[in-house]
C-alpha cells in the first residue's frame, strides 16, 4: 500500500452555501466568490424561489443542467448589474438540486465545515427553526445544527414581525449565528459593491474564513479616523 499517495490529496470537506428565495443574491454572490478567493471548497444549493430572484435580480437563469454555465454567469456579474466585473474559478464548486434530499449534505455522516445561507428568506428561517426540511436547503440546515456545526443564517428582510423574531430566537439558541444583511457605511463604501461586500465579508468573519472583502477599524490615531468595520 502506497502511504504517501493515498496522503498526498487534500479531502474534500467543504462550506455549504444556501440561497433562498429573498431578495439578495448578490450577497450570495460575494460570499461565494470569498470562499474561493480563499481557497475553499463549496457545495451550493439554490433554492427554488432563489432561481425565481436571481432571474428578476440578474437576468440569469440558473438551471440543474446547465448550473456550472449559469453560475460562473453570475459570479462574474457585480451588485450594479455590469456583467464581467469579475473573474471567477468555479471549479471548487459542486452543485446539488434542491429538491434532491438524498444529496450527500443531507446526511450528517458527509464531512463539511459549515453552512451559510446567503440571503436567508422568512421562509427559509421558520422552516429551519421548526426544523421542516421542506427541500434540501432547510434538510442541510437541520443537519448542520444537529451536527453542532457553524451555522450562518444572513436574514434579508424587514420590517420582522413577532413569529420570525421567535424563530431567530430560536435558531440562536441552537448555536446558530444569526446576521442580518445589514449594510455599515462607515467603512469607505463608494460603491454598491462596497456595501454589499461589508455584508459578505461580516457572514465569512462569522465563518471564520479570511478575506480581504472591506477594511477593519483599527482604531482612531491622533485624531485622525482609520479603516474600520464593527
């Protein structure tokens, strides 16, 4: 047996990333290309409503069987709209259909560092916190809690009423990280992009995957103000 070959791989354990159907997927979008501008492995999964927003959004249809087309389509579009503002290599990604609840992620046996749903829909949180598993999406998120595994779950919606405050509740007390999509301007934003990257770069802070997405605050020197974040 040749030990040194069967070590010379890297296994394979990656972040999932979920979109549901809220408004946001250039949030999504962002967190994606974070994750592999850091090297990262990632298993997606798009929701139903998700392929709905992402078409009114961008124009893009993302479909099963031409997923790897559509995706890079999408990752290379920027939050104004302006396609081939980015160059991405998707080959670390891998697609799994929502509505295929026998995907490898929906066992808690498959190895994966994490889930991060990037936007997160009222929808998507209560079928989460109520543990309904209605497509992969929500099955992957019960795994990854039951799992004890990081779990980011980026909220895009407001105002939030009673009942979808009580699922956050929820989802924080079973070790979820709950982070609305909420935007600082502090931070030197000029651009869309800018802003939408603050948020991106706080879920991947929660992940803790590094990145160079917006700049921290270090402090006020002499007065003077310099790059910051919260």
């Amino acid at each position: 047996m040749e030990h040194g070959h069967v070590h010379s791989q890297r296994p394979r354990r990656p972040w999932i990333v979920g979109v549901s159907g809220a408004s946001g997927t250039p949030y999504a979008a962002s967190v994606l290309r974070g994750l592999l501008d850091a090297g990262e492995d990632v298993d997606l999964v798009v929701s139903r409503a998700a392929r709905l927003t992402l078409l009114d959004e961008t124009g893009i249809a993302y479909r099963d069987a031409h997923w790897q087309q559509d995706l890079r389509a999408w990752l290379a579009r920027g939050a104004d709209g302006k396609p081939e503002t980015f160059a991405v290599d998707t080959e670390r990604v891998r697609h799994w259909p929502a509505g295929d609840l026998a995907a490898g992620p929906s066992s808690g046996s498959y190895p994966v560092k994490g889930m991060l749903i990037v936007p997160a829909s009222t929808a998507c949180v209560a079928g989460v916190a109520l543990g309904l598993s209605k497509d992969l999406l929500q099955r992957v998120a019960s795994v990854t809690l039951k799992e004890r595994r990081r779990l980011v779950v980026a909220v895009r919606e407001t105002p939030l009423n009673g009942q979808t405050l009580k699922h956050l509740v929820s989802l924080d007390e079973a070790g979820a990280v709950v982070l609305p999509a909420s935007p600082a301007f502090y931070a030197g934003a000029t651009h869309i992009q800018d802003l939408v990257d603050f948020v991106a770069g706080r879920v991947l802070d929660a992940a803790g995957v590094p990145h160079q997405l917006y700049r921290r605050w270090k402090g006020e020197l002499g007065g003077s103000r310099a790059s910051r974040a919260d």
